[in-house]
C-alpha cells in the first residue's frame, strides 16, 4: 500500500488567517497596527508573526516595484523547449533562470512547451540581448515563442487563505 507522503499542512486558526491577510496587504505594517487590524493583542500578534515565518507559511517579505516607474516597460511571457527533457537537462536550465535578474518567474509545465518564463526589460533591445544571454546560447535551448503583453488587466501577489 502506498503511503502519503505529501507534508502535513501547518494549522492555521482564524487569526493565523486574517494576520495573512493583513500582511499580504501590506508586510509593512508595525506589529501594533497589525495588532489593531485582526484584534489581537501586539504580543500575541508578534508571537503568531514568528510562527508563521518559522514554519515557512510566510516565505519572504518584500517591496513590490512599479516597473514602469523604473523604466522597466517591456513585459515577456517566454515558453522554452528543450531538446533533452532528463531531469539534470530541466534543472540545469533552471538553475540559469535563477541567476537572470530580468527573469521573474520560472515554471516547468506541461504539456506543450517545458518552461514558461516571465521576463522583464526595458525594452526590445534589452529583450534581445536577454534570448541571447538566457536562452539561444544554451545548446540543449530547442525553440524559443514569446509573447509580449500589451496590457496587463491584473496582478496580484495575494493566496486566498480564508477557507
């Protein structure tokens, strides 16, 4: 018989709940008006904090940038094939993705194309220096199709957590 070997998911309560959502709002927040916002006390609201991010249900706190404000305006949706599909071939390709800065996402997908990839440049020369750098240098790199997008309707960092 097989077993289950997914990892048991953390317990999270209500409060654990709406501290998530809180933060995921705004990680900025002092832990006094995080404290006010779920209607908890500061230390218990500290304390929780911590458990969240020791237990790893909290993987990192960050500054989402406005790219457009920074000159970044040319956004590109990438999917990658490969020639060879063994294990070492897809995480050596994406342990290149980890290392390219302009790179923002990474995913192994199927069916269809091995890796869709979610680029970010200034513009279209910086876009092709990125495929040549990223992508058509790599010998095992079979076929390269990208998108670029031309309005972006939403995006959103936010995970559901109330059940």
């Amino acid at each position: 018989m097989a077993q289950n070997t997914a990892p048991a998911l953390p317990e999270l309560d209500d409060l654990d709940r709406r501290i998530l959502e809180q933060l995921q709002i705004d990680c900025a927040l002092t832990n006094q008006d995080l404290a006010e916002r779920v209607h908890a006390s500061p230390p218990t609201c500290l304390r929780r904090v911590r458990r969240l991010v020791d237990i790893g249900v909290v993987d990192r706190q960050v500054a989402i940038l406005a790219a457009d404000k920074l000159g970044s305006t040319l956004t590109a949706i990438v999917e990658i094939t490969l020639d060879v599909q063994a294990a070492e071939s897809l995480d050596a390709f994406e342990q290149s993705m980890l290392a390219e800065p302009a790179v923002l996402q990474c995913y192994r997908v199927s069916p269809g194309p091995d890796f869709v990839v979610i680029a970010q440049v200034r513009d279209m020369p910086a876009y092709h220096a990125l495929v040549h750098r990223a992508f058509t240098a790599q010998a095992n790199v079979r076929n390269v199709r990208t998108f670029f997008s031309v309005h972006r309707a939403k995006f959103e960092t936010r995970i559901a957590v109330r059940e």
